[in-house]
C-alpha cells in the first residue's frame, strides 16, 4: 500500500490540472504543501505578503490564462491574500488560493489564527471549499481551477484543514482526475451578427473598443484582420494596449474623449461601460450611441447602457464570425470620411501638446518629459508594468505597447501596489517558459511602490529580470506645492505623505 498526504494531494492535484506557479508564504500549518508542490514540479516562488503573492498568481493567470496558485496560511495570512483575490475578481483574473486553516477538532475552541475562511473568501470569489475528506482534495481542487476559468474568469479558494495536510490515505482508494479542459467555446447567434453588421455598415461615426476581455481571450490575430479589413478606428482601454499595437494606424488613442463622445456605433470587444470607460452615458458619450456589445458573461449585457445588439460568447470566435461577413460582403468603411479627418485633425493637434510637454527642460522635469526619455529606452517587446496616479495615467498615454498582454496596471479595482507582485510573476513566467530574455519594466509612482516595496528583495532573490523606475513626486496624487508642504508641516503633526515625515 502506497500512502499519499494531504499536502501531496493538494500539489499533485494543482500540477494535473496544469497549474504551474505558486506564489506564497510558508508557515504553519502549509509548509509541507509547499514542498509537495516543489516536488511535483511546480515552480514555487516565496514572496514576502500574502498580498503581494495573490496579485502574482493572478496575473500568471492572465498572462498564460491557467490560474497561477497563492499559498497562505491561516488566520491573517488568509486575510493578507483577500486583497488580491477582489483584484483578480474585479480583473476577471484566474486565480486559486489554497489557505490553511486551523486543525478541525480545535475549531470553535480559540485555536491558532482560527477564522472563519471558507466565509470570508465567499465575496472575494467564484467558488469557495474545504474538502471534506484526504479523498475529496483532487475533486475540490480541480472544480476551483476550472471555476476560475469557466465562463467570466475569477478568484477561486481552497481551504485544507492543518491536521489534514500531514494525514495520510492510501493512494489506492483516491481517484485521479484528469486535467481539466481548455474553457469550451461559444458563438454569437447567426442571426445576432447580421444585426450587427447592419448596425455597423449604417454607422456614421464608427468607434471599436478594445478592452482586456480581447487581450484575455486571445483575439489578436482575428483582430488585426478584422480591423484592417473593415478600416475601423480603434481605441483600447488601458489594458487592452497592445492587442493591437499602439502605433497602428487605426488606432485613435490620442483622440480618446473625442472618439467616445461622438461615435454613433461602438462595437465594444471585453471591456464592461464601467467607470473606466464613464459608463457609456453622457456626458463623455454621444446619448444617441448604439453599442454592440461583446461578452462572454450574459450578465454583463445591458450593464448602464442597452445594448442595440448583444453578441453572447467568446471574443476571438465572434470577431472571426465577424471577420466573415467583413469577408464576404466586402465591405470597408471608408478612410475619406469627415470621421477620420477629426480623428486625424485631433490626434494631430494632441500630440503636438504632448510634444511640447515632453521637450519641456524644465527642473523638476513633468512626467511627459520623464515619460519621452523613458519610451525610447523602453525594448519594443518588454511587458510595462503601471501603477500610481498621475505616473499611471500620462504612462499609459505616453509608452506605447507593440504585443498583447504586456501592459499590467491597477485595473478595474484601482488598486495601487499591484506592481511590483505582477513583475515577479511576468518575470518568473518569462524565465520558465521564453527565456527571450524579456525585460519587465516597473513604472511605479512612489507610493505605489511604497505598498509592496519590500518585493523588490523576492526580485532579487529568485534573480529576476525587472527593472524598476520609480518616478518620484515625493507623495500621493500630485504631491504639494512648497506653500502647502510648509503650512500642512506647521500646522499639525499630520504625516499623510512620505515626504511629511522628513519635517
Ligand atoms: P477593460 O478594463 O479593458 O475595460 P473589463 O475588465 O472591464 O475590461 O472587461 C472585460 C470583459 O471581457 C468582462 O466583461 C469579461 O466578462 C469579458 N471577457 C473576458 N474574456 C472573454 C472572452 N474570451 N470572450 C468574451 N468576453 C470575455
Ligand atoms: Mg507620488
């Protein structure tokens, strides 16, 4: 008789459902999970906050769409990771937590970093359990994993009681399950995508939107057809950059308010009209705008805005049903159209103004000026990692991206010290798997990188390839002007910002 523990079940089950990566922190009572997890074959990075661990293994899962795994501990090692899991939540990121818990006869007893987990994870999450048995870990496991990517991607968590990771079973009486599929894929309705290219072919003032659902799904190569076929302007939200490259010339990023304020038709491909994109509505949008919508998740539909058409199902799979029609009826929309001449006149006029921000010479240089010199230093083909206020949103404005997924920001959530974790994962991801020897470049706000900053040591530990710029304004937002920095200093002991606590 051959005897597995719970620890290698865990592990064995995470690397048959082909998770590779685990991100976390050892301690009592997973330590022995992750060196099950290492002898299984899976890459095993510690990290140095639960939270930070959490934002790497779901931005594994974005960037190979597999969940990437975060192991804590139990009590606050649990909680620590909850912020990451909202924010793969809130991403539509796939993620798996595996979380230890107390030892099941001291429950309810005031035993060590005893809390309510499988609870406390249920907001945070899609699907949230303990297996009840040595014998039920390879089922719980991968129903987690395939939640995470079925239907709208998200958060998932595991918990395994700390008396059950060193039990033992005999391996004969566990059943094995197989790797779990590819998500299936579905179409729009036939009928649906002929309502759509009507909407379209009638459009005045066409505007697609590509969001990070597009990047996610992988739709790049139908895309790009789609979209040179058909000769419509473009414009991607801030992680939808680089499905098509930044410097395409459908591409009308540098006249952004304009495009959403007068197009009639927005074909909008994985991108929710939240506050992201000002609701769809008015008065950053045409009140008139009839949306086709793009979604995998029903739900999603009629979210602010009605649809005039809505196109159930995957990305990748509708723009090729798109592409189609595109195809067949051979049909374009046409570049000399007064749409395209605005576009053009107010991207024109627009850079200008970038332009001379960025030749500025003036001391303390303006993020546009730090921003150009960094752009052209910047590999066409590193992953930009963005977070901060102002140091986010004139980045994304300013450094271009050329290839899908390889922009990661503070996204849907807002969620600032997302940074430095999605480096560690882009880089541990890159090293395994390309070895291009890619660079992940860090463009951090200075108290972005203040919230996981101690990371930097996880970077240098596993010998990472990341370099960090931190563009330092000495505070949050916009920092304060001298005046203000002298009168907040005097006034009280108020030590808000980093820079107060020089004074
Ligand atoms: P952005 O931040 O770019 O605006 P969001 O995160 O708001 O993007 O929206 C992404 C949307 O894409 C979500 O509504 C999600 O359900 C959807 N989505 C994710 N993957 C796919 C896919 N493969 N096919 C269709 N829709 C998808
Ligand atoms: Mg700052």
């Amino acid at each position: 008789m051959e005897e597995v523990t719970g620890a290698q079940l865990i592990a064995e089950s995470l690397k048959s459902q082909k998770v590779e990566y685990m991100f976390g922190i050892v301690g009592v009572p997973i330590i022995e999970v992750a060196m099950a997890a290492q002898a299984a074959g899976i890459r095993y990075v510690g990290m140095r906050n639960e939270q930070a661990a959490c934002y790497a293994a779901s931005a594994v899962g974005y960037l190979t769409g597999r969940p990437g795994a975060c192991l804590v501990v139990s009590g606050p090692g649990l909680i620590h990771a909850l912020g990451g899991m909202a924010n793969a939540n809130v991403n539509c990121w796939p993620v798996v937590v595996i979380g230890g818990s107390s030892d099941q006869n001291q429950e309810t007893a005031g035993a060590f970093q005893e809390f309510p987990q499988v609870e406390a994870c249920r907001l945070y999450s899609k699907f949230s359990a303990r297996p009840s048995s040595l014998e039920a870990i390879p089922s719980v496991v991968e129903k987690a994993v395939r939640t995470s990517m079925y239907g709208r991607p998200g958060a998932c968590y595991v918990d395994i009681a700390g008396d059950m990771v060193n039990a033992k079973v005999d391996r004969s009486k566990v059943r094995v399950l197989s790797c779990c599929p590819t998500p299936p894929v579905s179409v729009a309705d036939q009928g649906a995508i002929t309502e759509a290219i009507s909407v379209l072919k009638e459009a005045k003032r066409p505007l697609v939107i590509i969001g990070k659902g597009a990047a996610y799904g992988r739709a790049e190569t139908a895309l790009r057809e789609f979209v040179e076929m058909s000769g419509l302007p473009f414009l991607p939200t801030p992680m939808g950059k680089g499905v098509l490259p930044d410097d395409h010339p459908n591409c009308v990023a540098a006249a952004r308010s304009r495009a959403l304020l007068q197009a009639d038709v927005v074909l909008l491909l994985g991108a929710r009209l939240n506050w992201m994109l000002h609701f769809g509505l008015p008065p950053r949008f045409n009140p008139d705008v009839k949306i086709i919508q793009v979604d995998l998740c029903a739900e999603e539909m009629g979210n602010n805005v009605r649809p005039a058409v809505a196109l159930l199902g995957d990305i990748n799979a509708i723009v090729t049903q798109l592409l189609e029609r595109v195809h067949e009826d051979g049909w374009k929309y046409s570049s000399d159209t007064e749409w395209w001449s605005a576009l053009k006149d107010k991207i024109a006029a627009n850079a200008k103004i970038s332009k001379a921000l960025a030749l500025q010479s003036t001391v303390p240089m303006n993020y546009y000026t730090v921003f150009h010199h960094v752009s052209q230093l910047l590999p066409p083909d590193c992953i930009i990692v963005s977070e901060g206020a102002n140091t986010m949103d004139i980045g994304r404005t300013m450094l271009n991206n050329y290839l899908p997924r390889h922009r990661l920001d503070a996204g849907t959530f807002g969620t600032m010290g997302v940074g430095l974790g999605f480096a560690i994962a882009a880089a541990t991801v890159e090293k395994s798997e390309n070895s291009k020897g890619q660079r992940i470049v860090c463009v951090e706000g200075d108290s972005a990188f203040g919230f996981s900053g101690m990371e930097v040591e996880t970077m240098c530990r596993y010998n990472l390839p990341v370099v960090i710029i931190v563009v330092n304004n000495n505070g949050i937002y916009s920092g304060v002007d001298p005046e203000t920095w002298k009168e907040m200093g005097k006034a009280s002991s108020l030590k808000w910002f980093p820079a107060f606590y020089q004074l």
